[in-house]
C-alpha cells in the first residue's frame, strides 16, 4: 500500500475521478511509493488542475 500526501481523508478532491485514482494508487502500488497530490507550484504556490502531481518510488526516483 502506498503512502499519499496528504492522506485520503484529508485531502478535498475536485471530482469523485480523483478521489477513486487516489483509492487506486493507495491499494495498488507497492509500499516504498510516495503520491503527493495537489502539490503548490513556484514562488506564487499555485496550484494547477492536473491532480496527483508525484509519484516517487525509492529505488526509481520521480515518476
């Protein structure tokens, strides 16, 4: 089970789509995956609509 930050229950997800590829990274990715979702972006900390922003897995660095 991969790590997601934040959580699932703390995160406020756009579209019910997220919040399921959320539950679906969480279940289905090994246990040395990091998901961050919604990361802030540049000196401004914007926040673009793409959702899950990096997967990062320890030995593969960032997918």
């Amino acid at each position: 089970m991969s790590t997601l930050i934040p959580s699932i229950t703390s995160c406020k997800f756009g579209t019910p789509g997220e919040r399921r590829f959320a539950r679906l990274l969480e279940a289905k990715l090994e246990d040395d995956y990091l998901c961050w979702y919604n990361v802030p972006i540049g000196f401004s900390r914007l926040h673009t609509s793409t959702g899950f922003h990096q997967i990062y897995k320890s030995r593969r660095s960032a997918l």
